[in-house]
C-alpha cells in the first residue's frame, strides 16, 4: 500500500513539477504569473487526444503532437497577448490581467466549439497494472514519473550548457544588459515560451490519461503553482521539489486521511508555507555588489 | 569611427541631453566627464542602443547606428555598463560566455578566454565562482572582460572606476590604457576627472546633459574652469 502510494504520488508529483517548471520559467524571465498556461495544458490535452483517438495515429507520436502543439500554441500565446505589453514596458499587473483573459478565452472556446464534454482516454492505456513487490503499480504511473523527469533533465541540461540557455538565465537576471550582450529580447523571450509549451503538452497528456480531457481542467495549475511557491517562484530546482513534496504529501493524505481533504490541505500547506517561509525553499537573494 | 551630433534625449518632458556632438577618432580614448546626472549614462546607453534619441544623428563608419541594442552590438560597439551590472546568479565564466553571445567562432571565443585570463589573472582563478560573490574590483575586471569577449572595436566605458579602492583604480585605468594600445577604440564616461583627462586624447565635460567645454585631454586639464569645478584646484 505505501509504495502503491509513493509511486502514484511521485507520479503526480513529478507532473505537478513539470507544469511548475514551465510556470517558473516564464516568472523567472517576465516576472509575473502566467495564468494562461493551464489552457495551453488543456489544449495541450486536447491535441493528444484527437491525435490519438480520432486521427487514429500511434501513443508516441500524439505524445510529440501534443507537446509541439502546446509549444506553438505558448508561442503564439505571447506573441498575440503579452508582446506588445512588454515592448511598452507594463507593469506585471497588466501581464497577469492579460494571461487571466487569455485563459478564460481559451477555455471558452473550447465550450463553444468542442463542447463540454469529458473525454477518457482507452482502459488500455490507463488501467495497466503491474506488480512489483507485491505492489500493484500502475504503467501510466510509471511513464509519467520516467518521462517527467527525463523532460526536466533535458531542460536542465539545456539551461546549464548551451548557449540560448545561459542566455535565458542571465535574461532573468538583468534583461538591460542581456541585450548589451547582443541578445535579441523578443527572439529569447519566443524560446521560453517554446519551452515552456512543450512542458505544458507532455503535462496535459499525462493530467488527461491520468484524469480525463475537459475544458476546465488546466485550473489544475493552482497545484502547479502551489508547487511553484513551495519551492520559491522563479526557481527551477525548487519548482521540481516543490512538486514532488505536494505530490506526494497529497497522494499521502488522500489515502491514509480521506481524499475530500486533499485540496484543503494543499492550500493551507501554501498558507503555512507563504507565513513561514515567504521566499520558499530554493528562492534565493542574490544581492549585487555595488 | 564615431560621430554624433545634436543629440537629444528625454525620459518624458525631461532633458536629459541637449545638443551633444562628439567626434570619436579610431584608436583614441575619448573622455567625457561630468556630475553626477550630467547626462554620462544617457549619452552611453543612447549610443549602445537601449535609449531612443529624441533628436540628432549618431554616425559609425559612416551609417546610421541602428536602434536596437543586440544590432549595436554586431556591428561592433559593446557598452560596459554603470556599477557594472554582472549576472550574480552565473558564473565568472558563463558571465563572460555571454560577452561573447552573438559569436559562434568556438575557437575564437577560448582562445579570447585565455586572452582574458592573462589580462585578468584574477579571474582565472574564479571562473566557477558565482559573479555575486566577487569583490567590486574583481566584478569591474569581469565587466570589462564580459564586454572585450565580444571583440569590439568601440568599447563604452561607464564610469568603471566607480565605488575602488585607490589602487584597483589605478589599475583599471592601467587596463584602460593596454585595451587602447591593443586596438580598440575607447569612449570613457568618468567623475574621476583628472584620471580620465589625463589619458584622454579628446574629451568633454557634460553639465545638466549640455556640453560646455570640449578639446584634447590636456587642454581641459589645463582649462580654468574645469580645474575649478572638476578637479578641485583653486586659484
């Protein structure tokens, strides 16, 4: 039973780390909370699903549809919504009042055209059990730990060694001098938000074939974001571990406490966590020298 | 190499430079010296692209500078910004890898690495360290480096010996003189006027964003006002 628990609970951990990354990698370069980014999931989740079911194709390749339609649909959504704000210099305010729009938008149109409908991905791909150690352990369970992480790692390594990497961080440090340095904002900016989509679509297919695929079903980025504080916004390692400790604490709750007070504790674990520790985990003061 | 003239620029209703001209010659340093809010800064960030000039004409080689900060800087004009402004959450070498941002000549880039070890001997033995944990002297050495790494052939400079101890001043300046002698030109926006005069092959002294007096280094050095206002000599 623990292990049964440990492993769903990493497994939703480690998407709630996926979509806490994303989240905090557009927060540590435009410093503001991307509320459109659970419709991007959503939509994410939707592409997957169609990919799969309705044009028939193979798992592995609406996987990669669904998170290259997500990265494109992140692109697009900064071009269309917060471009013009940043080329004018607003006030995050306005950035976060424009990502709120676009995510009710979004969610919307999904009604007005797809419907409201819940869409369940094949018991062949969700229900999958094996056994180990006497555990049943679930095979999704299983991918979306491994797969999580692998997407994590890669975006790691992508930050630490190349070139448009060092180019985001240094950004989220001082976007003035960044462009000193011959880096063009809004080219940099359309990566991040590449990235960030690319989690978003690996995330929503993993939230849709764990859960289902329906119109409201990117609020669940309130965890994301819950994980995001927890380890200190703007935070890459504290997004990961952020996630990891709600997943499993959640997971924990759910099982052993009752499952009604799962999302009670979430936020009050927010509540506690803002009173005690306002900068999270991992999130760090850097002061410069003058 | 690099002439502006009746430059303009405003933060709103404000003037922050009125009708500045200057002539950058290749291979020389030019000073330009001032107050606090004289308008050193404005004119530094205008030229390197991040501020929009209200009025005027900045020529490089002839053409028209272009308006963004990433296309001043291919065409080989790199600022060195105020209180230097390194990246704290990188390293001394990522730090210096973005200098470098828009070159992708790798073996150009390390052997301009090395170079910099030997003009920086202290960096070397920092490289892995965070650049927030540098001391100020160290931070401006880094600095300058971060903007050598993109070979200009203009380099800004503003006010690089600001908050130095005495003698990392002088080395900076030391530093100033060899980056000139390798072939860069070198604009330098200084409060420490005499330092900067006395090196200077052209200079001006900005006061509330106007230029009031413009010559050669010496000459201001020897200019009755400047010595009263600027160097603190009384007659």
């Amino acid at each position: 039973m623990l292990i049964q628990t440990l492993v769903t609970g990493l497994a939703i951990g480690g998407i709630y780390a996926l979509m806490a990354v994303g989240y905090s990698l557009v927060f540590s370069i435009l410093n503001f909370s991307n509320f459109a980014y659970g419709s991007i999931i959503m939509l994410g989740a939707y592409v997957g699903y169609y990919l799969l079911m309705k044009a028939g194709l193979p798992l592995a390749v609406s996987v990669a549809g669904s998170v290259m339609g997500a990265a494109f649909l992140c692109y697009l959504n900064e071009r269309m919504a917060y471009s013009t704000l940043r080329k004018r210099n607003a006030a995050s305010l306005y950035f976060m009042i424009s990502a709120m729009g676009t995510a009710i938008f979004l969610e919307n149109l999904v009604y007005a055209t797809i419907g409201s409908r819940f869409y369940a991905f094949p018991e062949i791909i969700t229900q999958q059990n094996i056994t180990f150690w006497g555990a049943s352990i679930g095979v999704l369970d299983v991918f979306a730990i491994v797969f999580s992480f692998t997407a994590i790692y890669m975006l790691h390594y992508f930050l630490q060694h190349s070139r448009v990497g060092i180019a985001i961080r240094a950004a989220s440090y001082d976007m003035q001098v960044c462009q000193l340095n011959g880096v063009n904002i809004t080219r940099l900016v359309g990566w991040v938000f590449l990235l960030a989509g690319a989690l978003a679509g690996l995330s929503g297919m993993f939230l849709g074939m764990k859960y289902m695929v329906y119109p409201t079903m990117g609020w669940i980025t309130n965890k994301a974001y819950i994980a995001a504080v927890i380890g200190g916004l703007g935070s890459l390692p504290g997004a990961v571990v952020g996630g990891l400790i709600l997943g499993v604490l959640e997971t924990l709750v759910s099982t052993y406490v009752s499952s009604v007070i799962r999302d009670v504790f979430s936020f009050s674990l927010l509540v506690v966590l803002l009173l005690v520790l306002p900068t999270g985990l991992f999130g760090k003061y850097l002061e410069e020298k003058v | 190499m690099l002439e502006i003239s009746g430059l303009q620029v405003k933060y709103g209703e404000i003037h922050a430079l009125r009708d500045v001209s200057l002539k950058v010659r290749a291979g020389s340093i030019v000073a330009v010296v001032g107050a606090n809010g004289a308008g050193k800064s404005t004119l530094m960030l205008t030229i390197a692209g991040l501020l929009p000039p209200a009025a005027g004409q900045i020529l490089y080689e002839a053409k028209p500078l272009p308006r963004q900060a990433y296309e001043v800087l291919a065409r080989g004009i790199c600022l060195v910004p105020e209180r230097r402004r390194l990246y704290a959450n990188l390293t001394v070498r990522e730090n210096l890898l973005m200098g470098a941002f828009l070159r992708r000549d790798q073996k150009g880039i390390r052997a301009d690495l090395e170079r910099m070890y030997k003009l920086f001997p202290i960096l070397h033995e920092r490289l892995k360290q965070y650049a927030g944990t540098l001391s100020g002297g160290e931070q401006q050495m880094a600095a300058i480096a971060r903007g050598l790494m993109s070979r200009p052939r203009l380099l800004l400079l503003d006010e690089p010996s600001l908050g130095l101890a005495p003698l990392m001043v002088q080395n900076v300046f030391k530093t100033v003189r060899e980056i000139r002698d390798q072939g860069t030109t070198i604009v330098l926006a200084e409060q420490n006027a005499f330092e900067a005069l006395a090196m200077a092959d052209d200079a001006l002294v900005l006061e509330t964003g106007r230029v009031i007096v413009a010559g050669s280094g010496r000459d201001l050095l020897n200019d009755p006002l400047v010595r009263k206002a600027y160097l603190g000599i009384k007659h």
